[in-house]
C-alpha cells in the first residue's frame, strides 16, 4: 500500500523551522522533499552546531526524510535550475523575507506561468498585507505579540516563553493543513493556488481558548495564586453560570512540591455545587460530585 502524499514533489527553499516543519510534515506523508540550500548550507546547519563542521542537531530535526540540493537562487543559472524543478513539481513552501521570492522572479504568478499546478505555500510573520507586513519574526516574538506570554510565568516575575515551537513549528503545521486542501481542491479545478499562513494568525489561533477570559473582564496575571476579575463590563448571570469564574491550566500554575516543583494534570474546576448534574460522559455522578469541590479534583474521575 502506497503512501498518503505519495507522487507529491515539494520544492522547499525555507530555512530554521516554520517552513522546514511544514515540509518534513509533507514527507512523513510520503511526499518527495527536495530541500534547496545556498552553496554555503541553510543558516542552521552549521549556525547552530554543536561542533565545527557537523551538521545541527536542530537541522537535523527541521530536515529530516528530504532529498537536498544546492543552488544560488541569486544567480541566473540557479533560478533557471529552480524553474526547471518548479515545472515538475507540486509544491513550492517558502519562508523567506517579505516578496524575496516575488524579486527572484519565483513568486505564484511567475511559477504558475511555468507550471499551472503549482501550490505555494508562503509562511511569513504578519502576512503579505497590513502595516507589519514588511516584518520578520522568530518564535520568541510571535510569542510576545501574540498573546502568549501573558499567560505564562510568575505574578511578580519578567514575561515567560515557552520552549514549545508553537510559533515557528505550529504554523508550518497549519500551514501543511492548508497546502492538503489546496491538492485537495486542486483534483477539482486542475490548478493550483498560493497558500499564505501568517505565524500572528497561528499563534492567536493557538490562544483562542482564553478569549473567554478577556471577554469576562479576567486579568491573565495571578497574585497570591488567585485570579484577579479586572472590571471591564457588566457580565450577564447566564455567562457566569456557563462558566464560572476561570479554571487554572496546569502549565501555568506550577507549584512547589516536597522535592521540587510539580505541574498537575489536572484542571480544577471551581465553584460547582456538588449537586449539579454530571455532564455527559461522566462515568457516575458520585465522582463528578466528588470532583468538583473546590482544590480537590478526583484522581479517580476520568472522561
């Protein structure tokens, strides 16, 4: 039995992680990966190396299951080379500065008059369009402008990251969903199209859950491990009821423990009355009830 993805030819010229996730998401699907570099190697291959004249381990990573080539997109010959490839290709991902490729005379429109077949996938920070869209990110700023690191860290302490790529690896996974659909549709309408995913897009996306907190006037930061309600509008008794008060996500309130620090698993949930009635897939109402109390979920209490 073949693979999913299986005569699927990507071209991918992106380098560090969006771009490269989105590619190595495509072969592990079976697709044919060819990895185009400079003469002089991707920035991380050897910009994050462990040892002089090794390849990184985070290219390793980023680059894995790929066929790679090398060619100076910057030279005549070498975009000759590229469109060459392009015109038996299925896919083209991309992460490179703000209309690099248009300037180099590969954007959509120039492949497409090659190869009408052609998905592009063009992974930037803010999109093509806007007044940030001339920017570059990496994840550390994706997650402070997007929401992340409000949400993250001490009270009294300097904004958190994550060590989770979900900037960088997270939108080159979105960005793998959207090049799916495009062969998907592709298989209908015999073209192809450019696919864009912008990281701020993702990384919002990813934080969507605690819209609801903003919305209810709840402040994301913690003192004296409580949740301070900000005033910000009159809430009405039916949203109270749907949600009362906020629950505590268990990466973001870590607790000192007999030999160190300890993240439950477990999501409190506050105030509910031990006599409502279980949701639905609940096992049996006793370890709902039993679950409910506040500060002592049931480790036995599973969905």
């Amino acid at each position: 039995m073949g693979t999913a993805l299986e005569g699927i030819r990507v071209l991918d010229p992106s380098f560090y992680e969006a771009g490269p996730s989105c590619a190595e998401s495509l072969a592990w699907l079976g697709a044919e990966v060819i990895k185009i570099e400079a003469p002089t190697g991707e920035p991380a291959r050897y910009g994050f190396s462990e040892k002089s004249g090794v390849d990184s381990v985070f290219f390793c990573l980023m680059n894995l299951n790929k066929k790679s080539v090398t060619l100076n997109l910057k030279s005549p010959r070498g975009r000759e080379m590229f469109q060459a490839l392009a015109k038996t290709a299925d896919v083209v991902i991309e992460n490179l500065g703000p209309g690099a490729m248009e300037r180099l005379g590969l954007g959509h429109d120039a492949l497409a008059k090659i190869n009408p077949r052609i998905i592009t996938a063009s992974v930037k920070r803010f999109g093509s369009e806007g007044p940030y869209a001339n920017y570059k990110s990496f994840e550390m700023i994706a997650q402070a402008m997007d929401g992340v690191m409000s949400l993250t860290g001490s009270p009294d302490g300097p904004p958190t990251r994550i060590e989770s790529g979900i900037g960088d690896t997270a939108t080159g996974l979105h960005a793998a969903i959207g090049i799916l659909g495009a062969i998907v549709q592709r298989g209908v309408t015999g073209v192809g199209q450019p696919v864009e995913v912008a990281q701020q897009d993702v990384v919002v996306n990813l934080t969507r859950i605690h819209f609801r907190d903003h919305w209810l006037g709840v402040s994301p930061f913690r003192a004296k491990g409580t949740v301070r309600r900000m005033p910000r509008r009159r809430i009405s008794i039916a949203a109270v009821r749907s949600v009362r008060t906020t629950t505590s996500s268990s990466t973001s309130r870590i607790r000192r423990c007999g030999r160190g620090w300890s993240a439950s698993s477990t999501i409190r949930i506050s105030r509910i009355r031990a006599s409502q009635t279980a949701p639905t897939g609940w096992r049996d109402a006793t370890n709902w009830r039993r679950s409910s109390k506040v500060g002592r979920p049931s480790a036995t209490s599973t969905r």
